[in-house]
C-alpha cells in the first residue's frame, strides 16, 4: 500500500481501506468513506482503494510528526541531564 505523506480529508474515495496500525496500534484495515470516517493521517498505509482528500496538515505539523517532534523533544531533556550530570 501507499503511505500517506499528510493528513487530510477524503473528499472521494473508492472502496478505501487504510492501515493504521502505525498510529494506532490496530491491526485491523478502516474503512473510509468521504460522509463516515473522513479522515486520513500521514504515516498510514492504503490497502484497499482510492481516494482524493484535502491536505490539511505537512511534516511537523501533522499526527505523525507531531508524534515523532514529542518523542525528539523527550530525548533532547535527557542528553541534556546526562550533559549537566557529567558537567557538575
């Protein structure tokens, strides 16, 4: 399947199905359709399908670089405690 590099909304789709086990952890494929479920998140896969959506969000600002941006900032804080440790 094709990753989805933004988050958007599905404005038409064909029989969509996305994996979204990166995010959310589930296994199972959601179905997606324009009036039940719309929205689609970077870092997911379609597996089933096709679709056209409106970017609504690139890079840091979407779900999955918001994720990756907390994950970053949380191990900065700890190179720099370690730093401070060795340091005084």
């Amino acid at each position: 399947g094709d990753l989805l590099p933004a988050d958007g909304v599905l404005i038409q789709g064909n029989d969509l199905k996305i994996d979204e086990s990166a995010l959310t952890g589930e296994s199972d494929h959601v179905r997606k359709a324009a009036d039940k479920d719309p929205m689609l998140l970077s870092g997911t896969h379609v597996m089933e399908g096709s679709g056209k959506m409106v970017v609504t969000a690139v890079g840091v600002n979407s779900q999955s670089g918001i994720i990756f941006t907390l994950l970053g900032a949380g191990g900065d804080e700890e190179e720099e405690e370690k730093k401070e440790k060795k340091g005084g």
